[in-house]
C-alpha cells in the first residue's frame, strides 16, 4: 500500500469525510531537504478533507486530529503534509 493509500485509508476510518483529495507533492520536492530520494516519492503531501467531525474544532485542534489519525509511524515517514482541513 503506497503512504497515499494509507493515508486515505486512516483519515476515511477516523473521519468519515465527505470530501478527501490527496495530492502527492514529493515530484516538486526532488532534491531539496527531507525528499527520500525515491524517483515515485512518497514524502510530500497535500490533504484536501471536509468532514463534519470538523466542524467543532478549531484550525490548530483539526492538525492535531488529523495528525492523531494518521499516528507517529506515518507521519514520521512523511516530510511535509499540507492540510486543507474544513467541516
């Protein structure tokens, strides 16, 4: 399963969204700091999600939520995740 994959996998299980693109970026990021070197890469991320579980919480606690969804063994293997978090 690619981090893309798994990273839908999680975040559809914890927040059931009614909305959720993610975007690969690693292909930008080739060469600079923190790219893993992979020609495929998986270490930069762009996540468009709406979900209504959102909806209570404010712009720091959905990162946080996000982050807890995904756990420390996923996002220590990603570089950059960039959230477009919304209810």
């Amino acid at each position: 399963m690619t981090r893309a994959e798994e990273i839908e996998t999680r975040l559809r299980a914890a927040f059931t969204p009614t909305e959720l693109v993610i975007r690969n970026d690693s292909a930008q990021h080739a060469g600079h700091a923190g790219a893993d070197g992979d020609p495929t890469g998986e270490s930069h991320f762009h996540v468009r999600m709406r979900a209504p579980a959102m909806a209570d919480l404010n712009r720091l606690a959905r990162h946080r939520a996000v982050h807890g969804a995904l756990g420390p063994d996923l996002t220590r293997d990603i570089h950059a995740l960039s959230l477009d978090l919304d209810a």
